[in-house]
C-alpha cells in the first residue's frame, strides 16, 4: 500500500484567506489530515474572494479556496464561545501541528495560544504565520500580500526603468509563496519534533520569507553600497532581453540572449538579416551597450508574426524564448498537459473544475487523486464524534447553539 | 571551520550532495544547509558553480572567491572538485551518493544519465545511483522536469516569467508585460524543491525508503499562481495588467509608500488619516471597484500630505491606525531595517578575503532569539582532499594522480 511522507500527521489548520491556507494544502497534498477549523460566524475569508457571493452557496465557489483547501476536513467551532475552545483544545491534543494566520495576540484572547494548547499536549507544534513575526519593533502591524511584497523588495525591483514600484509582479501575489514557505516550516518542525520529541512554537514571520528571495540585490548593497533599481524587462548582462510586441491585439514573446552561441543561434533562426551582421552586435558588451538599436530590429520581426510561433521557432534553435501567456493559455499548455499537471476536481457546489496539482513529482509518494475543497462544516460530525468522542446529543446542543453549524450566519465576513 | 551547533538540527546527520548550478539548485541544498544538513557541492574542476561568475562582486571587480551571490548561496556548505565525466569521476560520485542521505542536481536533462549517474541508471545499463543505495533520495531540479516536449528547452528568468502566467498581469495596459524583480522566479524553483527534499527525508527517516524527486520549474511557477489558474478554469477572467492601480504605491517624501486600503472599514480609516473625509459620502468610493477605478483622484489629493511625510512616518501613522500601509523597502532599506536587526535575521559570515560579512538569514528559523552561525562559502574545490581522504583514505599520491589526469 502507498505511504504517503506525511501519513499519520495531524495539522490543526486555523489558518484563513490565502497564504495559511495554501500552506497547510500542501501538506495535506503529502498525507497529513488537515482539519480546518472556520465558524459560521466567521468563515475563512478565502471563501469570499474572486467571487460572486450573491450567488447560490458562493462562498462554496472562491476559485483560490478550492485550490488551497483539496484534501481538508472542515469543522465549524465558534471560538467565542467556550464549548468551542474546549473542542479546539481537544483537537490539539490529538494534532501534531496547529498552524494559525491570524493577528498577533489573537489566538491567545481566544484561549487557544501556544501556552494554552501546550498544557494539552506538550509535543504539539505550532506555526503562527504573522507578517512580521512575533518579536520587533513591527511585529503587531497589520499586513496581506500586498504590503508584504511592497516590504519585502520586490515591488522595489518590478517596474519599468524610472518608473514607479509595482506590488503586483504575477497573476497572484506573495500569498502562495509565503504558503510554500509555511510548508517548509511545517517540514521543518517535523523533522525536530521527530528527532527530540518534544513540541514547540515556530514564529515565522512572511516578511522575512520573501526577503530570502533577494540575494543578489542585498548582496550589491552589502558589497557595494549599490541600491538596485528597477531595469523593466531587461538584464545586465543578456541582449536582446525583454517582451517584444508580436502580431495580434496584446501579443508579445520574451526572448533572452545571454551569449554568443544563443546570438549566432538566433540570427541563424531569423535566416541571418543584415543587421544581424551589425559589428555593434558582434559581442555581448556590444549587443548590451546598443540595445535599444537591436530592440528595434527585433521588433519589425516580431511584430510580423504569432508569439507561440516564433518562440516555438528559437527555442527549437536553442535560443531561450517563450510567448507571454496569460492563466486561460497556461491550462491548455501541451507540456502541463503531458505531465499531468492539472487535476479534475468535481466539487458538489463549484462544480467541475481544473487546478494545478502538488509542483513535485515523487517516484514512490506521489499523492492520490484528491478530494475536493470541504462545505462549510461538512466533517463536523466525523470530526466532533468520530474523532473526539462527542455525542449525538451534544452535537445537537451544539448546533442548537450555533457553537457549529453549516450555514453562515451571514453572507459576508 | 564549520561551527559546532549548540543544539541538534533538524536535519543534522544528513548528508546531501549538491550538482547545482547558478541559484535553483543551489538554494535548494542552502535551505537543508540552513537546517543542519551537510551539503558537500559538486563542482566542475577550474570553472566550478555559474554563481561564482555571476557577481555582485566588490567594487565590481569578478573573482570566483568572492561573489557575493554564491556566498549567500553557499555560506556553510563544502566544496570539492570532480569531473563527473570521466570515470574516475563518476565513480567518486557514486560511491559518495552510497554514503550520502541525498543528491540534488539541475543539471539539463539526459546529462546525469550519459554519465551513469542518474537515479535508475536508464541510459547505461549500469547499475544507477539507487541500486548501490537504495535509501537515497535524489531531485532533479530543471526548467521543465525530465518528460514533455518542453523539456529540452532552454529558459531564463523572464522567458519562464512569461511562460508561467506571471509577466502577463505585471506593467501598465499599454507597456510591455514586465519580468518579476530580481531572480525571484530562480530562488522559487529551488524553495518547491527543499519543500519536496524536506517531505522525501521525512519519508525516508520514517520508512528507510528513497525515491527520485522530478521537479519542472515551469510547474513550480503555476503552482503559486493557483488563485488565478483555478478562476480561469472555472471560467472567471483575472484581471490584466493594471500598471499601479490603486491601492498601488505611491510617492511621498523620501521614496514610495503602499496605502493599500484593502477593505471598506480600511477606506475609511484611510480618509480619515489623510484628512479627506468628504470622500467618504462620495458614492463613487462605496465598492473596492469603485475605489480602485477613482482612487487615482485620492492619490493626487493625499498629494501634500504624503509629499510632507518620510516612508517611515506614512508607515507608522497608517500603522497606528491599523491601516496595512507598508513602504516599499530599497535594498539599502532591507539591510539597515530596525525591524530585521531587532529580529537577528541578516548573519555575519567571516570570508577569508571579505572579512565580516551580512549576509540574509534562513526564510525562517526554528529558534529566533539565538541567530545561527554560518561557516563562508567555500572556495572552490576547498574540500576535495579532506573529503576524498576521509571517505576513500586516497593519498597525497593518489590526489596529485587525480589532479593530473584533471578529475579533481
């Protein structure tokens, strides 16, 4: 029978909106049992984005909660009331992680903080993915993605050269890196635990996650007192490099040149015109230094034909090259397509749907095929009575109480 | 030396071995490195990792020694020299992968086959790395993953940014698509692969079982868009590019601030902080929509308030009102931030040729008060003769045999 890295793991998963979110998916994507703890007073405000809420169960319907949540099991606990934190401590005692987004201060006021959950189980680790960490001058400041990437350098470096910063560098923001990020701490936490037995907190601050990302321009500085600015599309050392417009509304391919063998290789492609015999052109320092004279070359070429031929084109002449794609081009890609990249999820409300699956592909553990995103509440009962031992009549209490439930309270959070 | 840790890490005891190149793979072995693993780096005899070529170097003079990308990439791992090509080569290899936990490589596909020493040995018919160790967990760390037509491809930075679905929603609407800054989508590459070592070692610890770990570039770069991926599937279009449409950053004093008044309980605090509470009754401003259509209008009105005021002080006065404003953080900024000194996150490395030097800590560490000291960046081939004299008890004879015949 399959094992899967994680199997046997329980994650306690009182994380909300996209980055907790998508850290514990990824766990669940190798073998652990993730609970998601949500409240109909409150659900995770995953659920409200990218979507219409005016809809039927919209908030079954958030593309980024789907993606983020497959595998899960879903409890509603009302953690202002005390049965639910004395259901929340239950479940700690029986998880071997709980990882919780929210402000600093927050699961403490609830009575679910590190020091509360340690009296129920001392080997339980806990994660709490802050955006500047639990210590610091900053570390009760509020922050999304949006400001962690604007914080963190890469809004700094994203924009055109002598414009303005740009927080927005892809199609989704810092949110599913930080996730990833999340995941390795979880990794990493289970590797100590493993060795020493023994729990502990994990203060993990978002901030410093993305920072990690920023060697070589932190490096300049350190080195050389050199504050790196934004350059576009262009490279200090590759020419040609950058978007070039192609034929079509709002078509462009990137190409990028780092040396001569990849030159003589596109001039070879585009069947060697005459300025590509320009001796300005003849070295790399040439080709960089006149640039913007090459660009326009490449332009007239490029603009004359289709993005997905001409990067089809170099990259079969081995030059580096591809179309610039936007999320409806990257599902139907040949390639995803041959590795199997995107799974098939049948949701009972969001109905049929792809997503991208787990990034690595492991010889001996990769992960069956999913379960889809839960309904708000859905495993309350094989949760509260399978797992804790709770009765029939107390569930019904409960419900009574609105302590769980499986309809919100009100439609938006 | 290498430092003596305190306390056990999480992965003290194991033994990687790195055939990286520039950052992927790299930082990859440096976050395992970061956590207690031994990372002995493999590199070609004379020309060694691309990082060391890449710079920044000081005063911007190139020196192998003293990159300061393949310093914050390398610090605490060791070096030694083997041409992999040559028999003698490969067979060093292999039989260090027989006394190690892991391999990581990026090498282009096909290019560990020829020599024998992938992980099944499909190409040779010789036995493969895992038939002599069966235990062993070994990543490949490529572009576009060893199957599908792609996968020979070549790809840099801004052709993988364009590729995955990124460049497409970053610039202005009538400007060309941008790259991402830095070499964000390199160091990306390199974290989905530690994410995978570190889940493959969990295994391994558990079972005694290794495994080949494919990971394809391309799909770790969609897999953190998966927001936008999955509403395009389900048939809602994402929004393209949009320049710096509010809340966007904006110019103040001494650099560029976000406001970034995300919600409508944020709205108002933010006309408040600025003293424009008449755009609170302005019904143009009631949805986010609206806001981000009109909001250039509060941009240029909050224009002398913001012109008056330092990064820093927009940042602590939105903050005091639990607005998630942030400044936009300069290099120089990220090394000299009060928040990231009192957190201990940079660490000194002590090079041979640089002195102290600050160098960004681990993404996070499982003790934040105590900052974990680093050994330099090893120089190349630095550990060849310890390590092949330890491992293989090989001679000075034998070494200077090797060193002729160019396999170290």
């Amino acid at each position: 029978m399959r094992r899967l890295p994680l199997e046997g793991i329980r994650v306690l998963d009182a994380t909300h909106f996209w980055a907790g979110p998508s850290a514990t998916g990824i766990l669940g994507d190798l073998g652990a049992q993730v609970v998601k703890v949500e409240s109909i007073q409150r659900y995770d405000a995953g659920r409200t984005l990218q979507v219409d809420l005016s809809q039927e169960k919209g908030y079954e319907r958030a593309p980024a909660f789907q993606a983020f949540n497959r595998n899960k099991l879903g409890v509603t606990l009302n953690l202002g009331d005390e049965r639910g934190v004395r259901a929340f401590r239950a479940l700690a005692r029986v998880s071997d992680l709980v990882m919780e987004n929210f402000s600093a201060g927050v699961m403490d006021r609830l009575g679910v903080g590190y020091q509360a959950l340690r009296r129920e189980n001392p080997t339980l680790v806990m994660i709490s993915m802050s955006g500047y960490g639990a210590t610091g001058p900053w570390r009760s400041y509020v922050a999304f993605a949006t400001p962690i990437a604007q914080v963190s350098g890469i809004a700094h470096l994203t924009g055109y050269q002598g414009g303005p910063p740009l927080s927005r560098f892809s199609a989704s923001g810092v949110d599913p890196i930080v996730g990833l990020f999340g995941a390795m701490a979880a990794l990493v936490a289970l590797h100590q635990r493993r060795r020493t037995g023994r729990g502990f907190y994990l203060d993990f601050s978002q901030h410093e996650a993305i920072v990690s990302l920023m060697g070589t321009p932190l490096m300049d500085y350190v080195l050389n007192g050199r504050n790196q600015a934004r350059q576009g599309d262009r490279n200090p050392v590759a020419a040609p490099h950058g978007c070039y417009p192609s034929r079509g509304e709002d078509r462009w391919v990137s190409i990028a040149v780092f040396n001569d063998d990849q030159w003589e290789r596109l001039c070879h492609a585009l069947e060697n015109p005459e300025w590509c015999r320009d001796r300005r052109f003849a070295d790399a320092v040439g080709r960089h230094r006149h640039q913007d004279d090459l660009d326009q070359h490449i332009t007239r070429w490029t603009s004359q034909r289709d993005a997905q031929e001409t990067a089809r084109l170099l990259q079969e002449a081995g030059v580096p090259a591809s179309p610039v794609r936007n999320c409806r081009e990257v599902l139907d890609d040949s390639h995803l397509e041959a590795r199997e990249f995107f799974l098939e999820m049948d949701h009972p409300v969001a109905g049929r749907h792809r997503q991208p699956r787990h990034p690595v592909l492991y010889s001996k553990t990769q992960p069956p095929p999913p379960r889809p995103a839960p309904l708000l509440g859905e495993h309350n009962q094989a949760i509260l009575s399978g797992l804790l031992g709770l009765s029939r009549e107390t569930l019904e209490e409960l419900e009574q109480d609105q302590v769980i439930g499986t309809v919100p309270l009100r439609t938006k959070v | 030396m290498f430092p003596e840790k305190g306390e056990e890490q999480p992965l003290s005891g194991a033994r990687v071995l790195e055939v990286g190149n520039y950052i992927a793979g790299p930082f990859c072995t440096k976050l395992l490195a970061d956590f207690g693993a031994e990372v002995i780096k493999v590199e070609h005899p004379g020309r060694g990792d691309l990082a060391r070529h890449a710079g920044p170097f000081p005063d911007d003079l190139p020196d192998p020694e003293t990159s300061g990308l393949f310093l914050y990439l390398n610090a605490g791992k060791k070096s030694i020299t083997l041409d992999l090509s040559t028999p003698s080569g490969a067979r060093y290899f292999r039989e260090l992968a027989c006394r190690a936990d892991a391999v990581v490589e990026s090498l282009r596909p096909g290019v560990m086959a020829r020599w024998g020493l992938d992980y099944p040995s499909l190409s040779t018919g010789r036995p493969g790395l895992s038939s002599s160790n069966p235990r062993l967990v070994m990543a490949s760390v490529t572009d576009f993953g060893q199957t599908g037509p792609y996968r020979n491809y070549p790809a840099s930075h801004l052709t993988q940014c364009a590729l995955a679905g990124w460049a497409w929603y970053a610039g202005e609407p009538q400007r060309p698509p941008l790259q991402a800054g830095g070499h964000f989508t390199h160091y990306l590459v390199g974290a989905v692969a530690a994410m995978g070592m570190l889940a493959a070692l969990y295994h391994q610890a558990e079972t005694d079982e290794g495994q080949f770990l494919d990971i394809g570039g391309l799909e770790a770069l969609v897999s953190v868009i998966a927001p936008a991926v999955t509403a395009s599937a389900m048939g809602s279009d994402n929004p393209g590019r949009q320049g710096n449409a509010f809340p966007g950053t904006v110019e103040c004093q001494d650099g560029y601030v976000g406001i970034n008044a995300l919600s409508y309980g944020h709205w108002v605090s933010v006309c408040r902080l600025l003293g424009l509470e008449e755009l609170l009754d302005d019904p143009r401003f009631d949805s986010s929509f609206g806001r981000q259509r009109h909001g250039q209008k509060l941009v240029e009105q909050a224009r002398p308030w913001l012109m008056a005021r330092t990064k820093e002080q927009v940042f602590q006065e939105g903050q005091e009102h639990r607005i998630p404003t942030a400044y936009v953080n300069t290099p120089e900024d990220l090394v000299r931030s009060p928040h990231l000194d009192a957190r201990h996150y940079f660490r000194q490395v002590e090079h041979p040729r640089l002195g102290h030097v600050k160098v960004p800590g681990p993404p996070f560490r499982l003790d934040a008060s105590r900052p974990q000291p680093v050994a330099s960046a090893p120089r190349l081939g630095e550990h060849t003769a310890a390590v092949l004299e330890a491992e293989f008890g090989l001679d000075r004879d034998d070494l200077r045999r090797l060193r002729a015949e160019g396999v170290i």
